[in-house]
C-alpha cells in the first residue's frame, strides 16, 4: 500500500511540473551598463521592483570587512528627494513592503507595491542609485543598528558564531574566510570618505540587475526605466581578483568555544565547487539523501533509531567561487563527538560506495521537483531567482531549465561526487563547545 501511495505521488509530481508555466521574460541593457529584466504576471495586481548589486563580502577590504552588509543598511538612510527616515514611510503609506539582504556574492534590495504604484518603485531605486545621501550622521546611525543586529543574531544567539569559525578554518586567502556581517572595529575606524568611496565603486548601474516583475504594462514600464535610470552616469568597470585557494590534503581539526551554548556541536566541513557546476547541484542531492526530513538516513540512524544526537544535518552551502558541504549534529544521552563523526562518516562511506536505490533516487527526484514549483510559486521568489541566474551563474534561462539538469544527474554521479569531494583528508573537524569547558 505504501509503494502504491508513493507510485501516486511521484505521478502527482510529475503532472504539477507539466502543468508549471514557463517563467518567460525579457531583457536588455541600458547605454550605461544597467542590466534589466522584466517579467509580465498579470494574476494578481501587485509588483516587484527589485535591484542587485553584485556587491558582497568577498569584495571588502579584509581591514574594513562588513562594509557591504554595512550599505544595506545605510542607503535606506535617504536621497536627495527623500528625507532621511521617510523610506519606510513612503513605501507603507502606499500599501508596500521593502527589505534587503547580503551574502558573500551579492546586495538585493526590493520593493512590493500593488501595480498602480509601479513608478514610485522605480523612482525609489533609481534615487537610491542616483541620489544617495552618505554622511556621518547616517554612518553613526547605522553604525550602532549593526552592532546591536550583531549582537542580536550573533554575539548573543547561540552557536551564532559557528558559521564565521568554519569560514575562518576553511578559507585561508579567499574573503569568504570573514563573516558577512564583518568587523565591528572595522567599521568603527572606517573614515566617511571609505564609506563614499565604496559606493562610488559598487553602487553604479554597470554594477547592478534591475528586475520588474507582476502586473506590468512592458512599454510604459520601459519608458519609466529609461527615464529614471537612463541617465544615471556609468561607473568604472570594477576589477575583480581571482583568488584560489590551496587544496584541502589533510584534515583540519579545530575548536571554538560559545558562551551562549550548553550542548556541544560536531562540525564537518569540506571545500565544494562553485555554485554554477553539475558538481555542487549533486551535492545537493547528497545532503537531501542524508539529513532532509525524518526520513533521511542521518536522522533516522542517529535521532530515530541509535538516540545519539538530538540533531543532525547536512546542508551545501553554495556560492559564487567556492562552495562548502557541512554535517552538524548535536550529541544525545552523553554521546562523545568522536562517535558522532564515526557515525555520520559511515553513512558518507556508504553514499561513496554504494548507488542509493531506485526508490531513494526516485524519492530524491521528487523532492527537486517539488523544490522547483515552490521556487516559482511567487512573484517575488521569480524576481530573486532571476537577478541570481544572470548576475551569478551567467544564465536568466536557469529559471526554467536548471530542474533538468537535477533530473539528469544519475545514480552513479552521486556516488562519485561524494568519493572526490567528502574525505576524512579533505575536510574541517570543529568542535563547536560550551564556553565553560575552556
């Protein structure tokens, strides 16, 4: 009965995928470098107006790390035309939401408006493009909202900091070695004219995606563009180093200490591909088939069925230039972290030399599938997805396209992924512990 409920399922799949629309879009560039992709869904009356910077962590001065993090922050300071404080403002009063995140890659910032309110989300990112005000009083302010942000999230959150000690461990001369969030005495001896510098650097429309997506009108929305952004001067080409890192040949053992915690963590971490090869997408797969859901072998021999951990996971953590495959589990029941790393090593050795099953790999396709739906059930999930693909992987048409490649990759790819890039001798070991066992 359970083969024939999971038979039905699979088929359910299958006929969602076929039934999913193709995301059709459109895109082109402006004489000043801005790259701009629009995207017409006319089932709800709502849009998005949204632009990437290809601006991140990894970009920073390594003595003034968190600037990027640093600008998300600061340009909701105002512009020219609108007064500092009122961003917020504007944006609800018209019956929006805004926001904006960082990561080692890249700055997204956007806005949803309902449609008729399409041109006040252009004129607000061009003016925070074109206009933006960057003085003391606004580096002081922002300055103080990080530091608490640190210490909400960070500082005072348990294994908060166990992130930045597995970067810190695992890139040596690469920027990915710091954490986004940065420094706190970096931007404290940061001068005003750093802060002007590097928005004059990286804040210039040859340096950013701009995407429209919902209940447009493509011609009129064209013009608004052309009108606010076409005039935007161009800014130097940004340079770009390419670091590389030494391979992995031994196994890096290392501990850290949180203050917040009171049950040790086990922490395995392998260097992985970058986030546009074959490679890092059967990655993917391989931590699926290890930690995702009560189901999945880590959770089911250590949780379920040994009580060992009281939490397990494996997850790909995938970027620009370098990607990172991690474990991290939890003990239970005065369980040593040495047996955790045994345990979850077996299970690593089994994916390495053994193919998973029909039913597991068929299992596996279902949950990309699913995956690939959800990615595209909104409006501002197709925005994200489609300023990622061109400003990241070099490819808009990922957005329909990339679930093929899922479902070609095989049985034995999975085998052979995990056998090159998840050894003993290629890997950190973190014992991530309490602060009151130092």
């Amino acid at each position: 009965m359970k083969k024939t409920i999971f038979t039905l399922t699979s088929l359910f799949l299958a006929f969602s995928i076929s039934q999913a629309q193709e995301v059709k879009f459109e895109e082109y560039t402006l004489d000043n470098g801005l790259q701009v992709i629009l995207h017409q869904d006319d089932t709800s009356p709502i849009i998005i107006t949204s632009v990437m910077y290809q601006v991140g962590a990894k970009d920073e001065n390594p003595e003034r790390t968190g600037f990027a993090h640093f600008f998300e922050h600061l340009l909701f300071e105002g512009t020219k035309n609108i007064e500092r404080g009122e961003w917020f403002k504007i944006v609800s009063s018209n019956g929006g939401s805004n926001n904006a995140n960082t990561n080692d890659d890249r700055t997204y910032y956007y806005e949803v408006f309902p449609s008729n309110a399409i041109e006040l989300g252009l004129w607000m990112e061009s003016e925070r493009l074109l206009h933006p005000i960057i003085n003391q009083i606004g580096v002081d302010t922002q300055n103080e909202v990080v530091k608490e942000e640190k210490r909400l999230r960070v500082d005072n959150q348990p294994y908060g900091n166990l992130f930045a000690e597995v970067k810190k461990n695992m890139f040596k001369k690469h920027p990915y070695r710091w954490s986004t969030i940065g420094d706190m005495n970096h931007l404290d001896a940061a001068t005003l004219e750093e802060f002007l510098a590097f928005n004059e650097k990286f804040y210039v429309p040859n340096n950013a995606t701009l995407v429209v997506a919902g209940d447009i009108n493509k011609p009129e929305v064209m013009k608004m563009i052309k009108d606010y952004f076409g005039s935007i001067p161009r800014g130097n080409d940004v340079k770009r180093v390419s670091i590389k890192e030494e391979p992995i040949t031994k196994q890096i053992d290392a501990v850290a200490y949180d203050p917040n915690i009171q049950i040790p963590a086990i922490v395995h971490a392998y260097r992985t591909p970058a986030m546009n090869t074959r490679e890092a997408r059967i990655l993917d797969m391989v931590s699926t088939i290890l930690s995702d859901g009560k189901s999945s072998r880590l959770y089911k021999k250590l949780v379920d069925e040994k009580k060992i951990a009281l939490q397990v996971s494996a997850f790909n953590v995938s970027q620009q230039d370098y990607g990172m495959y991690l474990t991290f589990a939890l003990p239970l029941n005065n369980t040593s972290l040495a047996d955790l790393t045994k345990e979850i090593d077996e299970e690593i050795v089994k994916i390495q030399t053994e193919l998973i099953s029909e039913r597991e790999y068929e299992k596996l396709q279902n949950v990309f599938e699913n995956n690939f739906v959800n990615s595209n059930a909104s409006i501002a999930g197709i925005a994200g997805s489609l300023a990622t693909f061109q400003m990241l992987y070099g490819d808009i048409n990922l957005i329909n396209n990339e679930i093929d490649i899922y479902r070609s990759i095989t049985r034995e790819e999975i085998r052979e992924a995990a056998s090159k890039y998840l050894n003993t001798n290629q890997r950190l070991r973190l014992e991530y512990l309490p602060k009151s066992e130092q």
